[in-house]
C-alpha cells in the first residue's frame, strides 16, 4: 500500500476543520448538564459580613426541574429566603410549580420554605431569621413545568449577628462586680425582740 502524500492530507482535511473538532469536542467534554449547581459570590457584602442576593431560574427544564444556588457565610447571623413565581394559571405555558424548596448547611442541617401562597397563579416559599452559623449553603428548588416557558425568582438575605465590643464586656464585667460587692459589704442588723 502506498502512502499518501502530504498534499492529499491539505486537500481533503484542512487545518482549521480538525481545530473545529477539536474545540467542539473540548466543548462538549467540558459542558455541564441543566441541573448544575451555581456558586453565588456575594459582590456587595457589608464590611460585618451581611449580604443579600437576588436570583432567578429562567427557561427551566420541562418536565421536572433541580436547580442549585451554593452560597457562603463567614460569621454567625440570621438568614432569610424567599423564592416565587408567577404562572398564568394551570393551563398556562409559564405555570411552574415548586415540588421542594430547602436550604441545606453545614453538619446536614436543611431548611425547608414553607408555602405562604400556594396557587396555580402564584407559588410562594419563604422563611424569615433562622439562625445559622459559618459555612456553605445550598438553596435547592425542585419543581414541575407545565407549559414551555416558565421562570422563578427570590432573594436570599444574610444579616450578621451583633458581637459585643471589648468595652461593652468590660463595663459589663465592672457592673456585675460592683453588684457583687454592693450585695457583700451590705450587712443589716436586725433586732429581733419578742413579746
């Protein structure tokens, strides 16, 4: 059998057209699937480490739908969540209807968002303060799609908790002793007399 010549491998497969494949393959390797779990940096967190970030499922798998927000916390505070969306109704091409809404944490600890309005119009989930710790958190929204088109939206909102300052322990400290010592150096005679 005789070797082709390195004009025939230019004639029939050009450079660019294995640069295609190339990075068509690299795209589909590297690709990542509908349900993937989205990391959320807080850009605009305050300096004692509150933050609160909006976000949004749109176009949403059909029939059924998992969708992940992971999310950080680096001090102790209470957090808040709310997730929603608006349908046109059972029939609608945009009714989405949440199967679970939970919040999990550090240690296996979930938060489930309680229905607060739960119609085929609108779908509410939310709950309000819960205390929680340093760590990483992922809001996970399962649901069905009924129509074609449908989205979701909510805000997830992180208030850090009050640390009391050095001096504010200080002068506590101060005010439990001089309870103490006003309670010590206080001795009151008492004359018992009988009839």
């Amino acid at each position: 059998m005789r070797a082709l010549s390195p004009y025939i491998y230019r004639r029939f497969i050009p450079m660019r057209n294995v640069y295609r494949a190339a990075i068509a393959v690299a795209a589909l390797a590297l690709s990542v699937p509908a349900s993937a779990t989205v990391t959320v940096t807080p850009s605009s967190a305050d300096s004692d480490g509150s933050f609160s970030i909006g976000f949004s499922g749109a176009n949403v798998a059909r029939p059924s739908f998992t969708e992940s927000f992971t999310f950080s916390t680096t001090t102790s505070g209470f957090l808040s969540a709310i997730v929603s969306t608006t349908g046109g109704g059972s029939n609608s091409r945009n009714d989405v209807d949440f199967t679970s809404v939970f919040i999990t944490g550090p240690g296996n600890v979930t938060y489930v968002l309680t229905p607060t309005s739960n119609s085929d119009i609108n779908e509410t989930r939310s709950f309000d303060d819960i205390f929680v710790g340093i760590g990483s958190y992922t809001l996970t929204t399962t649901g069905t799609l009924r129509g074609t088109n449908g989205a979701y939206g909510g805000n997830i909102a992180f208030n850090a908790a009050a640390v009391p300052e050095p001096a504010t322990w200080g002068l506590m400290v101060l005010g439990f002793g001089m309870i103490g010592a006003a309670a010590r150096g206080r001795k009151v005679k008492t004359n018992v007399k009988f009839a």
